[in-house]
C-alpha cells in the first residue's frame, strides 16, 4: 500500500484499517498428503525444524512456537477428522475425511490481525507429498503501533498510528531540511470509521512548490493491523 500521495505543496498520508470493528484471531488450516517423511513450515520469514508426518498436534504447536514471532499459536484438529496425525496417506484427490490441522493465531510479535498463509517445504517427504494452506478465518484487528516518515534523508522520531496534527508537526519540523517556525502545517483530515489521515503543507518557500514525497519505509514501518 501507498502511505502518501504526492501533490504540488502538500502531502497526504493515510492508513486504512480495513477492520470493521470485529477483532478475531486468524485460523489457517494445513492439509499434509504423505506416506512417511519430513516436511517444514514457514511464515515471516522464517522456517520450522522438521515435522514428521505422524507428529501430533503438541509437536506440532511446539515446532510452530520455536520461530521467534510466534509467541502462542494453537494447533489442532478440526472435528471429524480421520487422523490425528500431521500427514494422512490419501487415496483419491479429495482426501475423503483427512481435514489436516488448524493453526490459530493468538500473539505473533509485529503483527495481528489477517496474516500471511504459512507455506510449505515438502522436499523430505515421501507418497503424494502434497501441502496445501487455506485459510478458515481471516484474521481482523484495529491498527496500532507506529512508524516512522523519511524526508531528503532524514527521519522523524516514531509517531503513533493515532498521533495527534500537533505531534505529526512537530516530528517533522525537528528534520534538518524542514525549517522549524514555518516549515509544515499539519491537520488530521476526518476520514471514514477506522481510517487515520493527516494533511501535511509545506508552507516554507524553502521547501515548498511540487516536493518530493515523504516516505515510510518497510524498516519504519511498526504498524499492526487490517490494512496499513
């Protein structure tokens, strides 16, 4: 997502929660189609120890809350299903009765809300060695945590998701190339239910006319949340 939108003297930048108010944990479920061996599952960037396809749900969780952003996840098995295992050796493409696994999502470190599908290394695995991801419940959260905004090379001091016209000011006026007396004038611009959005105007003749954008790097970027 974009965070600003260049216009001549002015900025505007906004964050759209995509959230309606109605917080629930993300659920995911994983489906292992093999006979015997070894598989791994990643998400943010990192990567699980080895899952043997008959691991049960603890080793499961275990092997899941060994990556360092996942503080607590819950794994378990749907009702109904014909194994209790990480793997079934299915017979036909549909899998009849093998529901696989769910993971749920309570406390990952510098996220909430919806996340990103775990994804599957089936290299060690023997039989169909098959994996397949699909979400069973979109994740929902409000925005919060903060970021930082980068201007002709120099950056602000973390602002809050809800930082106030005044605060988002004053950051950006202690930046070396913002004069501090008359450099921006920044408003909150009122917006729709869970959406933040400030008007930032350069009002300096030292650096005002057709500016380039401010920026929020992927590194500045601590927000959490449905659609930031």
């Amino acid at each position: 997502m974009s965070y600003v939108v260049p216009l001549p003297s002015f900025e505007s930048l906004s964050y759209k929660l995509g959230f309606e108010g109605l917080e629930q944990y993300e659920v995911q479920n994983v489906r292992c189609d093999a006979t015997s061996g070894t598989f791994t599952l990643s998400i943010f960037g990192e990567t699980t120890a080895d899952i043997n396809v008959g691991d049960s749900d603890a080793d499961i969780q275990a092997r899941l809350q060994e990556l360092t952003r996942l503080n607590n996840v819950n794994v378990s098995f749907p009702a109904g299903s014909s194994s209790h295992s990480a793997c079934a050796d299915c017979a036909d493409a549909n899998c009849e009765g093998f529901h696989g696994f769910n993971v749920t999502f309570y406390d990952v470190e510098g996220a909430s809300g919806n996340m990103p599908p775990l994804t599957a290394d089936v290299k060690g695995l023997s039989g169909n060695r098959r994996v397949g991801v699909s979400e069973v419940v979109r994740g929902s959260a409000g925005l919060s945590g903060s970021f930082r905004l980068t201007f002709r090379g120099f950056t602000t001091v973390d602002l809050s998701y809800n930082a106030s016209a005044s605060e988002m000011q004053t950051a950006l006026q202690q930046l070396d190339p913002i004069p501090f007396a008359d450099g921006v004038q920044v408003s909150r611009v009122p917006g729709l239910p869970y959406e933040a959005m400030w008007a930032v105007t350069f009002t300096s003749p030292e650096v005002g006319g057709n500016v380039e954008s401010l920026n929020c790097f992927d590194y500045d970027d601590r927000l959490e949340g449905n659609g930031k």
